[in-house]
C-alpha cells in the first residue's frame, strides 16, 4: 500500500468514532447541560461524547477521559491493555490520602492516573500511554511512573514506537520524593528507548504542568498540543505569586508554546487519529 | 530533630553555600560560564577543579551571602540557561573522562515569565535524560534545599548524599500547606508528612548516604565520601556505569510494587 492510499482509509468516515463499536460516555454525562467555558453556550454532554468533546461553535477541547481517547485513536478492538493490576497506597501515611484515593478511583474508574497498552493504528502497531483527567488530574505517583517506564520497557523489547497523551497537574505530594523520583525513571527508560532508535511521540493536553512537563512530556521526538492547552512548568498561580503580576492572556498555551519552539504542532483531536497513522507510516523501520 | 527544624537550618541566611564548600574541598576551582545559548545564569556556577589530584567537573547552586549577592543569584533559582549551562559542562565532563560533582541547594527551579518563555521544563527535562546516560561518573550532594524538580535537574547520579541539615522534597512544605489546608502556615506540620529529612529518605532508599555536618569534620567527610566514591566509579565500565545509574533510579520504590 502507497502511503497516500493508506492515508485515505482515514478519509471515510465522517466521525472518527463511527464503527468504533459504543461509544464510552465521558463523566460529564451526568450533567443534563455543560457551558463552554470558551464561548459559553450551553451544550449537552451527549452531543460532545459524540463530537470528542470538542465544542462545536468555537473549537474548545474540553478535557477527555483516557478511555475515549483510546477508543478515538486506536484501531477498533486492537488495545490490550497492561500493568492493570498496580495499586497506588500510601506508602507515607500522607494525611487524607487514602480517602483522595478512593474518591479518585471511584469518579475516574481507574486504579491510578495512566492507562498504558498496546494497540494498532491503521495495523501499525505501538505502545500507547493516556493519563486521565478524573484522577487527580493526572497526578505523576509511583503507579503512573512505574506504568509509563515498563511502557517503555516493553516498546524496547518489541522494536516498537510509543505515544504518549500527557495531562497532569505534575508530582504527586502525597507520595512525597517517591514521587519526584518517577521523573529520573521515566526519563532513564526514553533514554534507552531513544538509543534504540525507536519513535516516541508525545501529544501534550490541558493540562500539562508540573514534573510531567519537566520530564518525559517534554522529552518527545515529536511534541504535539491540543489546541489551547496550558502546558508549562510552574502553574499560573504560582508564577503571579512569585512576580506579583498577572499573566498576559494566552500565556503558556499550545499556541505560546508552538511561538516559542516547545511543540512540533498543534492538532486538533479530530485529526490526531491520521496525523499519528502518518508519523508511523513515516517511521515504519526506523522505530514503526 | 523535628522536621521542620531541619528546614529551618537548611534555609538559615549565615548557613554555608555551594561555593563555600567547593572552595574548601576543591582545589584550583576555575568558573566556566555560560550556556553558549542565552546567557550566562549566575544562580549555578560551573567549572573545572581538583579532587586532591583528579580532575573534576564541579557544579553547585549557589544562594549568595549578602542581600546583593543574594539578589544577583536570583537566591539559588535557576533560570532555563543554568540547568542549560550544568549540562554543557556534564557533556564536557563526559569528553574529557572527567567525574562530575553536583552541589545542590534550591528553594526550587525559578517560577517566572522569562524561565517559562525560554522551557523550563523542558531545561530540567533534557538533564534528566541526558545524565541519565551521561558517560561518567556523577555524584550529587543536597548542601541545603533540594527543591522539587530544579534539584532533580542535578541530581540523576551514581549516588546522592544530603548533609545532615538538609532537605529534599516535592514541594515546599508550604506548598503542600497551602494545598492541603489551604493554610501556608502550616508548614510545620506539612514538614512531618512529605518525609525530607536526610533521615527518612536514606530510610525510603531515595539517598545513600548522610554527610555529618560538625563545623570541624564537614570538609574532610565530604572530602574522603567523594574520594572514595569517585575512585570507585571511575574503575567501573561506562557500560556498566550509566546501567548503575538506571538501575539507581529504576528500582526506587520497587519493593512497593506487588
């Protein structure tokens, strides 16, 4: 198959989600209206399950659950998941930890805040791994930077690309230094990774701050944002303190970023299914 | 001593600094300034020194004396361009077979417009992988406070000692305080939680060794621990060498997995 053939089985359907079997609901389901907090019209949570959760009148991406995103991503029934039975605990006897644990997993319905697998893309076969908004807003633990090194790990073993869908508010307090030692991990398991000459992409989404960014967000061969994500290093709450300024409008969005040479391109979600398909067409051998 | 007395002391203004220290244990420091990309970031200097008779790399973050100095330091908060200029130096290191030695003492990694602007995270980021595979040894000593993410950016090593007095951890525990009970006061108590005392982290296995800190004993501890160390290191193969570093970091916390 030539490569522009191959990329015009992305042409067909209209939504991406279509032949995907059912479509999972996102959390805010349960609300009978969402308000945009872009444009602030209202919609229904059903309508933006079906359009990805992105706004229909002005292109807001609102947050996705890593659920749908595998399902908007990869081939129809090829993601196996791994390392499904890790269990974060509270290892420091932090204050309130347990009882956050708990309600974490109740909303989100995960174990910890990653979910990692393998799946296709147009039969082209990666590691895939997707952090949830509904869990602490992808707070980085030991679970999550266990999950994304064995992820690694196993794309080493398998001579295959990884992608990786970054959210997260950064380190995990809770878990104290164990936790800022998951940054050193990661980054130790794409350095071999990358040694071995094998492709990781990384698509950076809201949020993406903290030791996610200052670690293996950020240490992609390709850096790929959603639009208006806020990805940074420090959060603005902390940068107005420290300056005692507040921040210019637009300020550490994909957009700021893409000016000032931190991602390779911003992507729309609808596209990100086909612009991923290409970049694997494109290192097939040499990673793919 | 209770957690937060340590922070006190690693935070005390007449406490020693980086340079303080290279000074005494080193001899024939030379500064090397620059990230040959922006600018020159004076809250971490750099250069070449001795160990006795072996040629080092020697990297710290330096916190400055005097309100003035402290002030031109930007008080130990690096900028982008200094976690930039630390690994320009670690790469010359590597050329040069020489071992590198990380003197880290930060409240954290500058939270600012310029320090965004120019990636911050991505400055700490590529250190962390590259010293990952940084082709000879690395030994990184916490002299004071070990903030979060801008102490991680020096600290990918062979093994990580903290003085006694000091700190290491993932936030501030006024951070923590203030997110927890959204009360910064707190401090005090946030301190106990997030377990950073030399201490409590040799106990978790984040650190191998503690520096005793007695004013007459401090240059010579640190002196003979780095001698050793490094003579230890250096005899390794590089193979083996950054597969050791990995397997450092690899293995925090992997008894805690089931």
């Amino acid at each position: 198959m030539k490569p522009v053939d191959a990329l015009m089985i992305f042409k067909k359907p209209k939504n991406p989600l279509e032949g995907h079997g059912k479509i999972i609901p996102n959390e805010m389901s349960a609300e009978l209206t969402v308000t945009c907090p872009q444009c602030k019209k209202t919609l229904s949570p059903d309508e933006l399950v079906i359009r990805l959760q992105i706004c229909p009148y002005c292109r807001h991406h609102f947050k996705m659950n890593a659920r749908q995103r595998i399902h908007m991503i990869a081939d129809p029934e090829s993601f196996i998941e791994h390392d499904t039975a890790l269990e974060p605990r509270n290892v420091l006897g932090f204050p309130g930890y347990d009882k956050k644990l708990k309600a974490a997993q109740l909303q989100s319905k995960e174990r910890d805040s990653v979910v990692c697998g393998e799946c296709t893309i147009g039969k082209l076969p990666t590691e895939l791994f997707i952090m949830e908004p509904n869990f602490m807003m992808g707070s980085m633990g030991r679970v999550a930077g266990e999950k994304i090194t064995r992820t690694f790990e196993r794309a080493i073993e398998r001579g295959t690309p990884v992608i990786g869908f970054a959210l997260s508010g950064g380190a995990r307090m809770q878990e104290g230094m164990i936790s800022l030692m998951q940054m050193a991990k990661t980054s130790g398991a794409i350095k071999k990774h990358n040694d071995a000459g094998l492709l990781y992409v990384c698509i950076l989404t809201d949020p993406t701050t903290g030791g996610v960014t200052a670690s293996f967000a950020m240490e992609a061969d390709i850096i790929l944002a959603e639009p208006g994500a806020l990805i940074g290093f420090a959060g603005p709450r902390v940068i107005e303190q420290t300056i005692r300024k507040s921040l210019p409008p637009g300020f550490q969005r994909s957009e700021f970023q893409l000016e000032h040479g931190f991602v390779d391109n911003i992507v729309n979600r609808k596209h990100q299914r086909k612009y991923l398909y290409g970049l694997l067409q494109f290192h097939r051998g040499g990673g793919a | 001593m209770k957690a937060y007395e340590r922070v006190a002391a690693a935070r005390a203004n007449n406490r020693f600094t980086a340079l303080d220290l290279i000074g005494r244990v080193f001899t024939h420091f030379m500064e090397m300034r620059g990230d040959r990309r922006f600018g020159d970031d004076k809250a971490i200097v750099a250069g070449i020194a001795y160990l006795n008779m072996t040629p080092v790399t020697v990297i710290g973050i330096e916190k400055g004396h005097d309100v003035k100095e402290r002030s031109m330091r930007n008080f130990g908060s690096a900028h982008p361009e200094g976690y930039r200029k630390a690994l320009r130096q670690m790469k010359l290191a590597e050329k040069f077979k020489r071992p590198v030695v990380c003197f880290v003492d930060t409240s954290g990694a500058y939270c600012g417009i310029g320090a965004e602007e120019r990636g911050q995270g991505q400055a700490i980021a590529e250190n962390l992988v590259e010293m990952s595979g940084l082709k000879t040894p690395i030994i990184s000593i916490i002299i004071g406070e070990g903030g979060s993410g801008g102490a991680l950016a020096l600290s990918v090593a062979n093994e990580v000692w903290m003085l006694e007095n000091s700190i290491y951890s993932v936030i501030s525990p006024e951070g923590c305080a203030s997110i927890l009970w959204k009360d910064s006061s707190k401090a005090r108590e946030a301190s106990e939680c997030l377990k950073l005392t030399a201490e409590d982290l040799s106990e978790l296995g984040i650190i191998e060794k503690i520096i005793p800190e007695e004013p007459s004993e401090l240059i010579n501890n640190i002196k003979t621990e780095l001698t050793k160390a490094i003579k230890k290191y250096s005899a390794m193969p590089l193979e083996e060498l950054t597969e050791h570093r990995y397997k450092r970091f690899r293995n925090i916390g992997e008894d805690l997995i089931r």
